[in-house]
C-alpha cells in the first residue's frame, strides 16, 4: 500500500454538502452569510452561489450589483461538477435569465432536493428582484423544487391575490403546488397578534402540518427567511424527510430569534443568532 491509498483510508469522512444559490448581504445578516453560518450551526460544509452583490445593513439595501447569468452559471457547474450536494438552498435571483441558467444545470445535474426561498422584498422593504423574475420563478423554478417557503406577502405575490386568515392560506399553499412543487411552507410571521403559525402542505399526501409558534417582540429578525430555508436544506442534507426538517428547522430558527433579540448591531432589524448552541 502506498502512501496515497493509506491517507485515503485516514480521511474517509464524508461532509453533509449544501449549496445556497443567493445574494450577498454585506451586513451579514440574510443572504448568503446567513445561509453558510446556518449550514455550519447545522453541522454542514457550506457551499455558495453568488447570485449578486447588495451594499446593505440592518437599516435597509442601497444598491444591487447583478452577477452575470453566466458567471452564476461557472460557479454552479464548479460545484457540481466536483464536489457534489446534499441538497440545494435557492435564495435571492435578481432576474429572469439568471433564473433560467439556474433551472437549466439544475436539470443537467438532476438535483431534486431542492428548497425554493422566493426572495423578493428584504426585511427593510427594498425590492430584490425584477418583475419579470416572478413568472421565471412560478415556470422554471417552482417544478423542479422539493419545497417552497414563501411568506404571506411572497405567497400573494406569486398568486396575484391578497391571503386573509387561515382558510384562505391553506388554500394557496394547495394553488402553489399546481405549478409542481412537491410541498409548501408558507410562513406566518406576517400574521396579526402574536401569532407566528407556519403552514406546511404536503401535496402527495395531501395533508397539511400546521407549525405553531408565538411571535418573539424583537427587531432583530434580519434574515429569518434565509436561516429557516437553510436550517430546513440541512436537515434534508441529514437524511430527514420535509416533515421532520421544517420542524426541526422551526425549532431552530425560534431559538435563534429569541437569542439574537438580547443583542445589538446597528440601527435597524438586527440579525438573528445562528450560533446559539455553541456561543453568547
């Protein structure tokens, strides 16, 4: 046995890979940066997907830098073509050409764990997507996906229609399946009161799992689509099936709130703490 084939039987660990195809946040709070410190909190190696640059922070984005479709493009086929994933987390696409390349080494490399973050507006109210990246989404994104997360305003978005109570939610998750998604969570965070119940539908069982929870009175919720679509991309990663990552996700992102609204970073909606488990 030669030198080479005794290291490789020292290093025959294997990493849980999740790749996030998103934008940066240069505060670090959601994008990216959000996504790579929740893989690694989840005990998963990281891998990105810049999809743009935004001057951001916790008060608001003041300017987009789109990466060329096919620079995105290099960077996906650099990953697939080595490495390999787990699992897939897509986040922010600035634009329909971008979302077309997406799809279309998506499909070339059979990726099918797949979690959709329909990331259109940040925490601040900043538009982060061009309108016509809407319909590309609903087309050419939302087949190929394991499980969508809109919130309430997203869901609206991607369904021309406002959502009011829990009957009419339950009923759009169903109408967002029809453009071939094998489930949906549709986040409650934007409810009245103190309520914060997630929806999920099962559309292959045709059952929903209703995720209860109680809003947490903080700012600091910069971020928490990112976290959760990630935290629920790593549990798939892990082995567990979409049931049990939203809720363990679930679970992990109400944490992370109530940890990370004990601090202050800046002026605005401060960043969640993806590191609770390990430090304060």
């Amino acid at each position: 046995m030669d030198k080479t084939d005794a290291n490789n039987r020292k290093t025959s660990h294997t990493y849980r890979k999740v790749l996030t195809i998103a934008g940066s946040d240069s505060g670090g709070g959601a994008g990216i940066q959000a996504d790579l410190k929740t893989f690694s909190a989840m005990g998963c190696f990281g891998m990105s997907v810049i999809t743009a640059l935004t001057a951001q922070n916790t008060k608001g984005v003041t300017g987009i830098h789109a990466v060329p479709p096919a620079f995105a493009g290099k960077q996906m086929e650099a990953v697939f073509s080595d490495m390999g994933v787990d699992a897939v987390k897509i986040g922010m696409l600035y634009s329909a050409e971008l979302i077309e390349t997406v799809a279309q080494i998506l499909k070339k490399y059979n990726i099918d764990k797949i979690i959709l973050d329909p990331v259109m507006v940040a925490q601040s109210g900043d538009k982060l997507l061009q309108d016509d990246a809407i319909e590309a989404i609903k087309i050419l994104l939302m087949p190929l996906a394991m499980l969508i997360t809109p919130n309430l305003p997203e869901a609206s978005v991607l369904l021309d229609r406002k959502l009011n109570g829990f009957e009419e939610i339950k009923k759009s998750a169903k109408d967002l399946c029809e453009y071939g998604s094998r489930s949906v969570l549709t986040k409650g965070g934007h409810l009245k009161n103190n309520d914060s119940t997630d929806f999920l539908y099962l559309a292959e069982e045709d059952r929903f799992v209703v995720l209860e929870g109680t809003r947490i009175n903080t700012k600091n919720n910069h971020g928490t689509g990112c976290t959760l679509s990630s935290a629920i991309a790593s549990f798939i990663a892990k082995g567990c099936n979409i049931e049990e990552a939203v809720t363990k996700a679930k679970a992990y992102i109400s944490e992370a709130i109530r940890a990370g609204s004990k601090y202050k970073l800046g002026h605005g909606h401060g960043p969640v703490h993806h590191f609770y488990k390990f430090w304060k």
